[in-house]
C-alpha cells in the first residue's frame, strides 16, 4: 500500500468517525420513538432541503479539497483537521437545532415511556396535561382539553397515503370546568355526582 493511499484511507476514516459521532450527537437530542414519530408528521421539505444542503456541502468541500487545499496543506494534522470539521458544515442546519431538542428531552422520553407504536397506530397511557400540551402544540389535529384534565389516554390510527385518521381521547376533569365540550366530546353521566367526570373525544377521517 503506496504513501499516499494510506493517508487518504486515514483521512477518509477520520472523515467517518467525525461525522458518525456527530450524527449521534444529534440523534441523542432528538429522543423520538414510534408513538411520537406517528403522532407528529415528519417534515419531509424541511428533511429534503436538509439532505441537499448536506451533499452540496460535501461535494463542494471534497472539491475545494482536492484541487485548493492538497496542494496548500503539507502538515498532516490540517489535513486531518480539515476532515474532522467539514462534517460539522455539513450537518450544520440539525447540529443548530440540538440545543432547543434536548430543552425538550425529558419530556419526549416521558411520553415515550407511555406509549406505543407502530407506524400507523400509536397509543398512550396516563398522559400529563403538560405531556398532552406538547403534542398539541406540534400537531394541530389533537383539541384544547380542560386545563384540570389529567390520565389522559390516546389511541390515534393514520394512513397518511391515504389521509384517513381516527382519533380517540379520554380523560378526567373537574365537574365543575368551564370548558366547552363540542359534538366530538362525549361526557360520562356516570360521574357527574362525583368531584371527578370523565370525557371522551372522537374525531375520525375515512
């Protein structure tokens, strides 16, 4: 194995390892699983523009390299540095969005612990309001429900080829909140005599 084929397999490794610790840098922050990758619809402009953001800069970089930098860097560890920090421009766009996903780690791990999924199903089980609020707020489908709700259940199912949906919620609130329950909410007579009431919503597409 000739000098200079040794060194570009050196450098391609370093390449490599840069970019694959930085990938789980960014896949640590993220903390997504099946429920929550069902229960929010993925980005794919966002994830497109991202990827092509991404091989231009490669292809730009390795170009730069090759005809621009080869000839100017003769110190090794340059070189080397110049492999290990061309993957942070290339992943520059998720590397800026790490620090607000692990502001919201613990509480996507939380309801991961909750819950279920497969793709086109997903459940969960004794929700917080604080849990509930956050999907909410990242998925416009899932309603307002009373600020005293608690042990809040969610059976949602998606087809997202063909935009069908089901989805199912139950909870418990205070009788007494001055919440307005649409035709979707359905009240168990039940428990209007106790301080608790049990609600249910139902909201499907087919």
């Amino acid at each position: 194995m000739t000098v200079g084929l040794k060194q570009t397999l050196f450098l391609a490794l370093t390449f490599l390892v840069s970019s694959a610790l930085i990938i789980k840098i960014i896949d640590y922050a993220d903390c997504s699983c099946a429920a929550l990758d069902t229960y929010l619809p993925a980005d794919f402009g966002y994830a497109f523009s991202a990827l092509a953001v991404m091989i231009l800069t490669f292809v730009l970089g390795f170009i730069f390299y090759a005809f621009v930098l080869m000839k100017l860097l003769t110190n090794k560890l340059f070189k080397y540095g110049y492999w290990i920090l061309l993957p942070v421009f290339i992943f520059i766009r998720p590397l800026l969005s790490v620090q607000g996903k692990f502001a919201y780690r613990d509480i996507k791990h939380s309801i991961c612990n909750k819950s279920t999924g497969s793709g086109l199903e997903a459940k969960s089980k004794s929700l917080s309001l604080y849990e509930y609020n956050y999907l909410r707020s990242r998925y416009t489908l899932f309603p307002n429900v009373p600020k005293t709700a608690k042990e809040i259940d969610i059976n949602y199912y998606v087809d997202d080829f063909l935009g069908d949906f089901s989805l199912e919620i139950s909870l418990s609130c205070n009788r007494n909140e001055k919440f307005i329950f649409n035709k979707n909410w359905t009240i168990d007579t039940a428990t209007k005599e106790s301080m608790l009431q049990h609600v249910y919503y139902h909201d499907d597409r087919q």
